[in-house]
C-alpha cells in the first residue's frame, strides 16, 4: 500500500519506521504533500531512531499546524537549523530530541 491510498482517512498519531537514507526523507515529504486531510488531524508524529532524516525534512511538517507532540530522538542527523523550521507550529508543545547529537544550546 502507498500513503496515497490512505489519504481519505485522518489520522490523528503517525509512527514512521526508518528505513533508507532517501526513503525517510521521501516519506516524509509525500505525507506533507499528499494527505491534506491530515494537514489538520495530525497531532502526533515520531520519527525517532531515523538517523538518515535531514533539517529539510523538518520543512514539510510545518504543513501539519495542529501537530502537538513531535518525537525526533536519536535522528542524528539534524541540526540548529532544522529546529528553526518548527517554530511555526503553534501548537507544539513538546519535542523530543534525546540523542540528536549534532544540537548545540542555541538550537
């Protein structure tokens, strides 16, 4: 099955599963791309453990404005710079970065 499939359905929570390094960064950009009825039903989103997942990515979610809690731990691979992308959220309250270890104090 493909995301497109299952665009008609809101979805509320989304758990993505890392895979390949250009996999995760595509998956996550057809969502934001592709499912607008989630663009306002999804609250939730973890993508720990996607090492490969880059600060463009972060981007795409911006799309999700209700988004509340995002998990991001142990994505190594972003930076400072990908955090500023979520600054738009205004609902976000609580982001989860234990073991993103290219964060300094400033991001």
């Amino acid at each position: 099955h493909t995301f497109t499939q299952f665009a008609p359905f809101r979805v509320s929570r989304l758990r993505l599963i890392p895979h390949a390094p250009c996999t995760m960064n595509r998956l996550v950009k057809h969502i934001a791309e592709h499912n607008s009825l989630w663009h306002q039903s999804l609250t939730e989103i973890d993508l720990s453990h996607s090492s490969y997942l880059c600060d463009r990515s972060l981007e795409y979610l911006t799309r999700f404005s209700r988004l509340v809690n995002v998990n991001l731990s142990f994505c190594t691979n972003l930076t400072d710079r990908g955090l500023v992308c979520l600054f738009p959220l205004k609902n976000l309250a609580s982001v989860d970065l234990r073991g993103c270890s290219h964060l300094t104090e400033v991001g």
